[in-house]
C-alpha cells in the first residue's frame, strides 16, 4: 500500500519505537501535523523550537532512549539550532525533523525558507534534505541508527513540503548499511592486557569517568572495576552518576569547580584512567602542567577522542561497558594503600566548604537540602547554566546514571526548564527539580507554560541572586569588581509569574523555610517555581582561573 | 609538514561542502582540494592538500572518517605516490618574445593552447616542482592569469620483485 511522506514518519517513528516527539506546528510542517493527529505517538506542544529539541535532549538522558522534535521550516528551524548544539556538544541522541518549504521553490529565498542543513552542519553528527520520497523510510532508519550508535549525537532530516504530500510504498528497512560510517567492534585485546598491566604497576591511579559511561549504561560495570582495583574515581560534569558521589572511593567533580582533592588527586596521580571523558579544558586547566607524571589509558568510542587535547599511552578504542568487563577480568590489582591515605588526607584538609550566616539564605545550603529530601527517591535533577550548575555540581551528590542532566559542552542558559520537561515526560513517577538561575530561567521560561498544559509536576528552585552570578564572580575576581551589565535592577516577581502561567510559586528567604517549602513542592502535583532568594554575591570555591593549572586553586 | 591525503566520498550533493566546513570550523589548512568521479559512479575522490604538524594530521584524518560521507582516508604522503596538477597560465607574449617563451615551454614540455594579440595561454601539467618551476620561469614576461586544478594523486602499484 502506498502512503503518503507524512504516514510514512509517522509509521517509522512507531517502528522506531518512539512514544513521544517535542514539536511547535507551522505551514511546512501542516501534512505532518496532520498525520500525527490520528497517530498514536504523542505530541507534546513546546512553546518555542529551543524547548522542543531541549526537551528532546533531555528525554533522551533522562531515558536513555533518542529524544525527536520537530519544527516547522524557516523559523521554526533556527530556532532549533541552540538545541541541536547543545545535543551535538554533550553528545546526545536527538533526531530533529525540519519542515522545508518544496522542492522546487529551494534555492529561491521562497517564503519561510532557511537552508537548515547548510546552518546546522557543523553541529550536527549527519543531517539529510529529503529528496525523494521513496527514500524518506530508509532515511528515518538511517537518522535513528546514526544518532543512537557510537558516539551519540543529533541528526538533522530536512523535509519539504512536497515530500509529505508524495507517496511511496512504504516498507520499513530494517537495517541499513552505509560505507562510510562504521561503530568501533570489539577493542583490541593486546590493548586490554597492556591496560591491565599497567593498573597493576601503578600506585597513584585515578579513575577519571564522563558522560561515556552514562551513555554506554555501565555505571555497574565501573563500580565493579573501582572496587576491585580499590583505585579512587572522579567524574566530570557530565560524568555525574556514573559512580555514586557518596561512595568512599569517590573524589566528586573535577575541574575549575571541582573538589581540591580531586584537583590534587589528577595532578598528582601516576596513571589517569580516563573512562568516556573528553579531556576538556574546564577539567584540565592549562595543559602544559596538566599531570606532569601519569600516564594515559583513554578508554574512549570516538578515535577521534585519543590524543586531541592530551597525550595517551594506551588507547582503548570501543564501547565503554564490554571494554571494562574485560578488564575487570584482566586487571592487575595494584597497591594503592598509601595513595589512598593521602587522598584521605587532601579530602579532611580540602573539604567543600561553606559558612552559614545567620540571616542569610545560602544557595550551598539549598542544594544540600534538595539533596537530602531527593536522594532516596527516583529523582532527576536539571540545571541552569551559572552559579547555580556549579552549586548543583558540588552539593548534590549524584548517586546513580541519568539523575543529573546539564548542558556541560555549551552551557546554555535556559536549558534546564525545557529539559526537565523532557525528563519528566521520559520519567513520569520521578521528581524531578530544575536548579534554575535568576538569569537563566528568563531564557525559557515560557516553557513553564508547557508544564503546565501536561500537568507536569516539575519543581523549579531558582537561586535567586540578583545577577548574572557566574560572570558577576569573573568580573569581581579578575575586572576589579567593575559589574559590567551583570547585575539585574528589576526582576520579575517570580511567584507571581508561576501564578499567571497557572503553575504554584513559593518565595524562600530565610534557611529555616527551605526545607518546608521544598516538601511542599514535592507534594504538589503541579509546576512550581521557589524562588530561594540567596546570598547576591556568593562565590562558587574552589575555582581554577581560565588557563592556570589544575593545583592553582582559588578558595580552598 | 604537508600531507597528501585521498579521500573516497559518497558522490552527493553536499559532500564537499561537509569536507570542506570540517576544514575551516576546526581551523586546518587546505593549501589544494580537487574532487571528482571515480570509476565507481556513486563514489567521488578528493585529494587534499593540508599542512600541519603530526598531531594536527592524526586529527584531520580521523575527523573526515567521522563523516558518514566519508567512506575512506590514506594519507598518501609517505607512500610511493603519483602526483599530477594542471595549470593554465596567460602570459604577456608580444610577438618579439614569443620565440622565447616557446622555448620555455618546450622545455617543460607544456603546451600552447591559445594564441591571442599580445598573450599566449599555456597549459602545464606535472607534480608540485614542475608547476612552480614553469611559473618562476613566466613570471619575467608578465604573468595576467594564472590557475590549477590542484593536486590530484595516486599511489603507485606494487611493483614486480626483482631477483
Ligand atoms: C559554567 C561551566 C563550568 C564547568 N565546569 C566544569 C568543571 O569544573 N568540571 C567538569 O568536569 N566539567 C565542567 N563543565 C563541563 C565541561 O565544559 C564539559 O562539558 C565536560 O567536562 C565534558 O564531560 P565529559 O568529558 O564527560 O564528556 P562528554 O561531553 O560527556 O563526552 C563523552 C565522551 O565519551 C565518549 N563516549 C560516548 N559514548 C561512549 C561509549 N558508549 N563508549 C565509550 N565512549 C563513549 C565520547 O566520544 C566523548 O569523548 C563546565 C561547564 C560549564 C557550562
Ligand atoms: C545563552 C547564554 N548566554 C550567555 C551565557 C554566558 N553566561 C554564563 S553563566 C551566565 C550567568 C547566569 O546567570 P544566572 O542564570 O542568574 O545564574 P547564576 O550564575 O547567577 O547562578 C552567563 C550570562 C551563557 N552561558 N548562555
Ligand atoms: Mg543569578
């Protein structure tokens, strides 16, 4: 039977599996729209594209499972980009359907038209313009397979208009193959050994984890080969839930924002596991001084990763969890007592570390208090882009893989809303908090309204300071307190705003009241929004200064 | 260092345009790209031209493979390689030194494929030395426009074992 290009997404969505798109309707897109309309699959309505493919990209780590949004041409397109980069830098499965204005017409400045491949292609792992549609299903096949397999990442399919219009028989591939894209097999056992060996012979091993190990689902497996191997492990922003925060051997967040102890524990290791990470510079500081005495076993899924930013000596090239099986198999279990001992020491002497003062309401205490209320629920946690996702990153210990999602390679403010409403759609029984910034949650906060049309009962706890506090800090640190257009003279009264989006607000000033308010929140099965109005000029500590060493800490 | 590199592309529209935003988004230098059908129809063969250190080279290579266009990369720079590039150049040439530039063209065994009032066009091919070589030799008569193809290269079979 023949169907027409906009039965066909719809019927290859379903084969794909998919429960749920993120998309914002418009003349491109009108036959597909009209299809989905009978169509099981749900829609949820977003209210602006950047909410779509971030709430696509928040299902997607929340889930495990790709995350799909659509937008209709011109637009609706663009408006997706800030989505599609921040999928493409943190390496997360989106597939994001464009509409395009028909065929015939492209090329001509035709009325909502935007070459959305041509703007998207360097952030992008593949994209397709549509040409025919009897390719249109093997296509569909073909995005799911790219955007899900090695190292994950967002696929663009640019669909004109006339495409949904045509008609094929439909007939889903199963597989498709391609000559130029091939998923790293099995890694080399030479490789495996010469790793193994080489634990064994270490006595300052570090244990480095990222966001690989997330999204090849082997949390388990790592908790296995650090136990074994008694080797300490620190995780990146990314990384956090790969290994339980509050498990002895871990040494949390590494980094400009991380602990002192894991700072020092990298730097002075003799042997850098690097498990799914990708030596970023917000986690090596200067590179130059960065380890001067570890060597480099990179288990990585991208070659590409081996050797960009740091020098490795044994790559291991393939899918994190089959990779440390073996090696829970093979390794040699080194000595790492004394090691140990003085990480014990740089924890009790380095601790994180922040005062309490009367009358103050401090945003560390905040995320504490989330922490100890959420930390025995199935919870999610979604941040900002600031203060606040550092604050988030140090205080809230995360326990287990896809309970912490935050926009680490971009940084983009006003992800958090939007993908904590993918997160809850994804997760419907998880409570799930956005760590919001007074500055951050004005990017997108339109999307509260989206929470509220699907009853969703996210809580947004917003740390409220009063300014850009992140670029406020930079500037009092290194521009002579010179508050350059950082600083906000008028905000919205965020508790009124949650009132006429038909969602619940709560003003918290004093530490007494957080504990209360975050119960009620949790208990409402609506959006709310707590504004926590905190310390305005709190700083995050301790800090590595762009470019300075890892040891150079600041405020610790 | 300059590194030769043969790369195998799906032959689609777009293709190039991926090759050559890779180039200028992550910042390597292309110093020639030339691209064309293989004997293969849906295959297209780009040869680049790119400087850089080891490390610069190790990533470009590896970025192209992450195209999903991109079905194959060899850096041929160290194998035994065939390399051709094709220049046409418009030489100043009034008819008192024409005889001399015939010479010169003769000598690098180029051709002379058009003749005009005051100008000859000259049609040159040959590896990197040659080309540079012939325009050096042009260039006291006056050179008012010159372009290649870029390089284009190929290794060389095995060769027969001597005994
Ligand atoms: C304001 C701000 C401050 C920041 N400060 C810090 C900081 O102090 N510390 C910090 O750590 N980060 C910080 N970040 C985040 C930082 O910019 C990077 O995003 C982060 O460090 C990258 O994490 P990752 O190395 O785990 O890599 P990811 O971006 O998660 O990359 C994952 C890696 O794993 C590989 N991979 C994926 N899947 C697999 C698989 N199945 N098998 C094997 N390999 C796989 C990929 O190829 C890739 O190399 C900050 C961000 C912001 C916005
Ligand atoms: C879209 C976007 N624009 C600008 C920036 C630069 N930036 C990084 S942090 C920050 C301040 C964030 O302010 P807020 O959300 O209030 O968080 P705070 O740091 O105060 O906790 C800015 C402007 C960014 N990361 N993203
Ligand atoms: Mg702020």
């Amino acid at each position: 039977m023949k169907l027409t290009g906009a039965e066909i997404i719809c019927k290859a969505l379903e084969y794909e599996g998919v429960e749920v798109v993120f998309g914002y309707p418009g003349g491109a897109v009108l036959p597909l729209y009209d299809k989905l309309y009978d169509s099981p699959i749900r829609h949820i309505l977003v209210r602006h594209e950047q909410g779509a493919a971030h709430a696509a990209d928040g299902y997607a780590r929340a889930t495990g499972k790709p995350g799909v949004c659509i937008a209709t041409s011109g637009p609706g397109a663009t408006n997706l980009v800030t989505g599609i980069a921040n999928a493409y830098m943190d390496s997360v499965p989106i597939i994001a359907f464009t509409g395009q204005v028909n065929l015939s017409a492209i090329g001509r400045d035709s009325f909502q038209e935007a070459d959305i491949t041509g703007i998207t292609l360097p952030i992008v792992k593949h994209s397709y313009l549509v040409k025919d549609v009897n390719q249109l299903a093997a296509t569909i096949r073909a995005a799911f397979h790219i955007a899900t397999t090695g190292r994950p990442g967002p696929v663009l399919i640019d669909l004109p208009k006339d495409i949904t219009i045509a008609q094929a028989e439909f007939e889903y591939p199963p597989q498709v193959t391609f000559r130029g894209y091939r998923v790293p097999g099995r890694c080399d056992s030479a490789q495996v050994y010469q790793a193994a060996r080489a634990i064994g012979e270490a006595r300052k091993p570090v244990i480095y984890a990222g966001g690989g190990v997330i999204s090849s689902n082997a949390a388990e497996e790592l908790r296995e080969f650090a136990e074994k191997t008694r080797i300490p492990v620190t995780n990146t922003l990314l990384g956090k839930g790969s290994f339980p925060e509050t498990h002895p051997l871990s040494l949390g967040m590494v980094g400009m924002h991380g602990t002192a102890y894991a700072n020092y524990a990298v730097s002075y290791s003799d042997l850098i596991i690097a498990i799914g990470a990708r030596f970023d510079d917000r986690v090596t500081g200067r590179l130059d001084t960065f380890a001067p005495n570890a060597r480099v076993i990179h288990i990585d899924i991208d070659p590409a990763e081996i050797g960009k930013n740091v020098r490795v000596h044994i790559p291991l090239i393939g899918d994190v969890k089959p990779i440390l099986k073996e090696l829970i198999q093979r390794v040699e279990v080194p000595d790492t007592r004394e090691w140990l001992k003085q990480i014990e020491q740089w924890k009790a002497e380095y601790p994180l570390r922040y005062t309490n003062e009367e009358g103050v309401l401090k945003p560390q205490y905040v995320i504490e208090q989330i922490w100890e209320i959420t930390r025995d629920k199935n919870a999610v946690i979604t941040t900002e882009v600031g203060q606040n996702q550092m604050w988030a990153a140090q205080y809230y210990k995360a326990l287990r893989p896809r309970t912490f999602i935050s926009s680490g390679g971009l940084g983009t403010m006003g992800f958090g809303l939007p993908a904590a409403v993918g997160a809850q759609i994804g997760r419907p029984d998880a409570v799930v908090f956005d760590i919001a910034g007074d500055g951050s949650i004005q990017m997108t906060v339109q999307e509260l309204a989206t929470a509220v049309q699907y009853n969703l009962p996210i809580n947004i706890a917003i740390l409220n300071n009063r300014f850009l506090g992140m670029v406020r800090q930079w500037q009092e640190l290194f521009n002579n307190k010179r508050y350059s257009q950082t600083e906000f003279p008028d905000l919205p009264d965020f508790v009124k705003l949650a009132e006429a989006y038909g969602a619940v607000g709560m003003r918290v000033t004093r530490s007494e009241e957080v504990r209360p308010a975050l119960e009620r929140a949790i208990a409402t099965p609506k959006p709310v929004i707590i504004d926590f109005v905190i310390a305005r000029e709190e700083n995050v500590f301790p800090m590595v200064p762009a470019g300075e060493s890892l040891t150079k800490m600041v405020g610790c | 260092m300059r590194h030769t590199l043969a790369v195998l592309v799906e032959n689609q529209p777009g293709v190039l345009t991926r090759v050559a935003g890779l180039f200028s988004r992550r910042g390597y230098n292309i110093e020639s790209l030339a691209v064309g059908e293989t004997h293969e129809p849906t295959i297209s063969r780009m040869t680049i031209v790119v400087d850089g250190d080891d490390l610069v080279i190790e990533q470009v290579v590896k970025q192209l493979n992450k195209l999903i266009d991109v079905i194959d990369v060899q850096d041929v720079t160290q194998a035994e390689y065939v390399d051709r590039e094709l220049v046409l150049i418009k030489v100043n040439a009034e008819p008192s030194i024409r005889g001399e530039i015939m010479q010169i063209v003769d000598i690098f065994r180029a051709r002379i494929v058009d003749i005009g009032y005051n100008t000859l066009i000259i049609e040159c091919t040959g590896d990197e030395g040659k080309i540079r070589a012939i325009e050096k030799s042009l260039k006291p008569f006056g050179i008012l426009e010159l372009v290649r193809t870029g390089k284009i290269a190929m290794v060389r079979g095995q060769k027969y074992e001597e005994d």
